[in-house]
C-alpha cells in the first residue's frame, strides 16, 4: 500500500486541479454574464493561483491525519482478530487465516483441538482471575510446543477453553509429536499458584487436498472428546477409520 505522504500529495493535487478548473470555469461563465464586472487578468490569475500556492501547505498535515487513520485501522483490524486475555488469535482471526490455506493445500496440514481439562472446577474452586492465569499459562505452553517448526503455524483460542493448532508441512507424527510436546509443556505448574496443575486433551487430525476446514475439526474434536474420556492429560491421533486413546498420557496413539 502507497506511503500516507504519497497518498496525501495524490489527494491534494487531484484537489487542486480540481478547484483550478472549477473556479476557472465559474470565472469564465461570470465574465460571459458580466463582461465590465473586473480584469479578466485578475480574475484567471486569482483563481489558478489561490489554489497553487495553498496545495503544498496541505500535504504535511494531511500526510500525518491519513497516517494516524491507516494506524488506528491496523489496530481495530487486529483487535477484532486477537483475543485480549492470551494475545493470540481469536475464532474469527483463526477461521480466516485457516481457511485460506486450506483453500488451496500443496502440503500436508495438521489440526489439533486443544481442550483444557477440568476448566470450570478451577473456576470455581480458585476463583475467574485463577481461572485467567491457568488459559493465559495454556497458551504459552502452547506456543512454546509449537516453536517455528511448521513453514506455517496458527495458534488460537477459539471458545473459552478451546485452543486450535494448524500446522502447515507437518505429516501425522510430526503433528502428533507437537501434540505430545503441548501436553508436556502445559503440565507445569503455574506460577504463583502452587499445587495447581494444567493439563490439556488433544485430538490432532489431518487435512488434505479436497477436504473442508470443518471436516478437519470436526475429526480434531472428536479425538480430542475421545482423549477426555480415556483419561485426559493425553492426545489422539484421528485416524480416516479409526482413532484409538493413547495408552497413557502422552504417549503416541497406537
């Protein structure tokens, strides 16, 4: 997109020419109705002249304004795409980014549904601000498991205490392997909050040429509803036919 200082000097001078002419042409259809009402000279030189000597007085001030405007759109763009508590994409911004890719796969993708476990019992039991720092603590677990090891990732909170993962160029064991790697990374203890836990249900599926976003998570859902009641604190792989619990937490689906 043009720099706001191009943008501004565009707008002025299209201003410009524009009041020239115009005042021009209502100066020449005077002077056709009253030919003796003053110098023609005077009139013509006022007009074009006016016009050319306010113009470069305009841009530095309209540079700056169009500057502020395109900065505070930026920053609504990415407010409606964040989520305030963790920082990282919201459903919104998760779905438009995802959607995109899978629009068009030339690599294999994985999607993992991240589901906390036991979320509303540490509501309840320590209090929303407890509750705050455990998703705030989840999702920089998160984001460390995943690392830079995808050529693109997503990570976002898509409910309240549902995370999605999409991981571009990762096969079913790299991204299993990543799922492995959140629940690890999850399971330390939170700071200032001793004898507190997290823990994390994965269910990682994988996407593929001619197969919907929605399919994808939908399988991810599944196996992570299925992680949930062997247990928790683990990950399923979902499999086209088959998703099988892990053996214990952690573990590799078989």
């Amino acid at each position: 997109m043009a720099s706001p200082s191009v943008i501004a000097s565009l707008i002025v001078a299209v201003t410009t020419i524009f009041a020239v002419i115009t005042s021009n042409a209502v100066i020449y259809i005077t002077d056709l109705l009253l030919p003796d009402f003053t110098s023609r000279f005077d009139n013509y030189a006022f007009a074009t002249g006016i016009p050319l000597a306010v113009s470069p007085i305009l841009v530095v001030p309209l540079a700056y304004t169009i500057s502020r405007l395109m900065k505070l759109n930026e920053e609504v763009q990415r407010t409606a795409r964040t989520d305030a508590l963790t920082g990282l994409l919201n459903r919104y911004g998760f779905f438009e980014r995802a959607e995109r890719i899978f629009a068009a796969p030339d690599e294999p993708v994985a999607v993992m549904m991240v589901d906390v476990d036991r979320f509303k019992e540490v509501n309840d039991t320590h209090g929303h601000a407890t509750g705050d720092d455990y998703l705030r603590h989840i999702a920089r677990g998160i984001v460390d498991a995943v690392g830079a090891e995808a050529s693109q990732c997503i990570v976002a909170r898509i409910g309240g205490d549902e995370f999605a993962v999409l991981l571009v160029g990762r096969e079913a064991l790299a991204g299993a392997a990543t799922a492995d790697r959140i629940c690890r990374a999850v399971r330390w203890g939170l700071d200032g909050h001793a004898g507190l836990v997290a823990t994390v249900s994965v269910g990682v599926a994988m996407g593929s040429p001619g197969r919907p976003l929605d399919e994808a998570m939908r399988a991810a859902d599944d196996a992570a509803y299925q992680a949930k009641r062997a247990g928790r604190d683990r990950w399923i792989l979902a499999a086209p036919e088959n998703c099988a619990p892990s053996r214990e937490p952690g573990a590799r689906a078989a």
